[in-house]
C-alpha cells in the first residue's frame, strides 16, 4: 500500500486484521497507555521503582497494562497478577462500584487483583512489596491445586 491511501488492509476490504479485529485499533491502546505511563502518580512511581526490572523475586511487570476497556496499574503476565494503587478518589460510592465492576471483569479473565491504597504505598511499602510477593507465589484458585 502506497503512503496517502488509507488503512484497508489489502485481506479484507473493511480492512479488518485477523481475528476480525480493526488495523489499527491497539494503536490508540497503545499511546493511551504511554500518556497514563508519563503522567503517573508519585505513588505509582514508587511502587514501579520496586517492580521494575524484575525487582521483586525476578518476576517482570508491566505498567499501564491494556485489558479489555480497562488500564491495569501493574501487572505480572506470567502470574496473571494485577496490582492497582488507589488514590483518595476510590473512596466515593460510585468509585468503589466502578473498582467492583473493574476487579470483577479482571478475575473473569483469570487475573487475580490485589489493590493498595496510597497510604499504604506511603505507611508501609515493605508491606505492600510482601503482599505482592505472596499473591505471586500462591496458588491459583481457579487452577489445579
């Protein structure tokens, strides 16, 4: 395809990829995810200074993670682990049901969620890293024991 001709893909005239999927559509995911990285909260910053570069038990992280509408704090694709740091606007009624309905889709596509408040990043992140590490190592309930 010559530059200047659009985004059809040449296998499909509505230019859908495999799977039916649009060319193009992780593109937005994906500069969403960069906006979200640079303009991370101190909180997060903390926390991934720990995370990164497989700082906890040599486990690799990810921040800003797509999965389906939703953005994940942090998460360990191998462990199918989600780590979520809440700031003082999770503690409205709505917040905490948008939190319910997030981590309820998340554990239906079999990712365990563990989620930390910014007081406890700030109070106690020794704690929050040995949680983490926990969640790491425990059992899928879902699996096979």
């Amino acid at each position: 395809m010559r530059t200047g001709e659009g985004t059809r893909s040449a296998e499909h005239p509505l230019g859908l990829g495999p799977g039916g999927v649009m060319r193009g559509s992780r593109i937005l995911e994906t500069r969403r995810a960069r906006v979200l990285r640079r303009s991370q909260t101190h909180t997060e910053t903390v926390v991934w200074r720990a995370l990164r570069g497989r700082g906890l038990d040599g486990v690799k992280f990810v921040r800003q993670e797509p999965i389906g509408p939703y953005f994940a704090d942090f998460v360990c694709r191998d462990k199918k682990l989600v780590v979520e740091i809440d700031g003082a606007t999770h503690s409205t009624e709505e917040e905490l049901r948008n939190d319910a309905r997030r981590t309820e889709f998340l554990r239906g596509n079999g990712y365990r969620v563990v989620r930390f408040s910014n007081e406890d990043v700030y109070r106690n992140l020794d704690g929050v890293l040995d949680t983490i590490y926990a969640a790491l190592n425990e059992s899928d309930p879902k699996g096979p024991s």
